[in-house]
C-alpha cells in the first residue's frame, strides 16, 4: 500500500490529531472525574474530555480535505 501525501503539512495535521485524541484517552483513563470535589467539577472534566475528541475529528476532517459546510449540510 503506497499512501503519497501531495501536501507536507496534512502529515502535521494528522499529526496533531492523534496528539489530542492520545492526550484525550490518558485523560480518560486516568479518571480525573475520581478526584474531583464535586459533581460540577467531573462533568466539566467529562464535557472537555468528550470535546477534546471532536476536536480531534475535525482536525481529521479538515486536513482531509473535509469542507465542514458540507458536512452540517450532510447532517441536515
């Protein structure tokens, strides 16, 4: 399998995402809702946690070449 990528910083940008979906996932397994006081604090922690993923897919999708106008056109 020969995957070619015509431009050097889709790379970069895949690289990121994966960085951020990484970073997400150690969040998650180190249960960060454990030491928290409160319930405000572990659904705060929960709701950054879930939007550092769709950040992750949406660097995906743009540096695919994704245009995200499309893409809420696809959802409706």
């Amino acid at each position: 399998m020969n995957i070619s990528y015509d431009d050097r910083l889709e790379v970069l940008g895949l690289a990121t995402a994966a960085f951020v979906a990484i970073v997400a996932l150690g969040t998650l397994v180190g249960q960060p809702w454990a030491t928290a006081e409160g319930t405000a604090p572990a659904l705060v922690q929960t709701v950054g946690l879930l939007l550092s993923f769709l950040v992750a897919a949406v660097i995906v999708l743009v540096t695919q070449g994704y245009d995200l106008a499309d893409l809420r056109a696809m959802r409706e």
